[in-house]
C-alpha cells in the first residue's frame, strides 16, 4: 500500500528539464522526496515521477502554456521510486535565452493546501473518466467546462485553489 508524503512547510521541490522534458537539475528535496539520487534522475524524462492519478490533460495544458513561454500553476501528484506518493504546488516556467527563445523549463513546487488538494482530486477524477471516455480531446474539452463554471482563467483557479 502506498504512503502519502507530507512537504514540510519550508520545501522548495525545484527541479530543470530540457525541451525534451529531461531532467538537466534537482536540487535536495526534488531528491529528498523522490526517493531518487541525482545520477537515477539525470537525463530521464520527468514522466518518471509520474502518478496513475494523474490526469494527462493537466500535462497537455502544461506543456502547451510552457512551450509559448507562458508560466503556469497545477496540483501535482508524483510517484516516488518505492511507490509512495506526494503532492505539490507547481509552478513551471519557460527559460529564455536573450533572443526569447525556450532554451528549457524549470519548476518550484511546495506544499499545497490541504483544501486544494481535496478539491482537486474531485476534479482530476471527473478528468480522469473524461479522458478515459472520450480520450485527451474529451479531457481537455471538460477542463475548458470546469475552469470556465469558476469564472477564471485556468492559472487563477489554480491560484485561488492555493491562496
């Protein structure tokens, strides 16, 4: 049976990848949490911290918001090496070298709220049975409907979830 793991309130979760998604840094709690070493995680996809609870339309609307540049907020599950799992706040951003250009991504996430969490989860089920219905298409399409019934853009359900 998997165990959650709490961060502690001080944790920044930061971590690198390249336009691959690669993993090029992790500082000590990315480490610390994981379960990983440095050399497990160098150069691997970050995927390799993903959780079965994860719907893969919140990859689809981040990867979308960090390949034009855009920074973007989201609930995260992550798997550790042995199975256990942990819950952050991210927020992913796009490096850019002086011409603007993406060069790669890099993430700082911390604890989320407790009442985020529980209300996120509820979502990412309803995405959850969407995608597995209708595919990435119908997940998208229901993320679209339950941002859009807050009123807000995705980043500030994200934030308002957090605050």
């Amino acid at each position: 049976m998997s165990q959650e793991r709490v961060l502690n309130s001080d944790t920044l979760i930061t971590s690198k990848t390249n336009l691959r998604g690669e993993i090029i840094y992790a500082n000590d709690d990315f480490l610390k949490y994981s379960d990983y070493s440095i050399e497990e995680v160098l150069y691997k996809p970050h995927s390799l911290m993903r959780h079965p609870d994860m719907p893969r339309t919140v990859f689809k609307y981040l990867w979308n918001y960090i390949q034009e540049g855009k920074e973007i907020f989201a609930f995260v599950k992550n798997k550790t090496k042995f199975n256990d799992y942990y819950w952050v706040f991210a927020n992913v951003t796009a490096s850019l070298d002086v011409n603007d250009k993406v060069i790669n991504y890099y993430s700082v996430r911390r604890k989320p709220k407790k009442e985020a969490v529980d209300t996120i989860e509820k979502i990412y089920k309803t995405l959850l049975k969407a995608e597995k219905d209708g595919g990435i298409k119908a997940g998208v399409e229901e993320l679209q409907n339950i941002v859009k019934s807050h009123g807000m853009t995705y980043n500030q359900l994200m934030l308002a979830l957090q605050k």
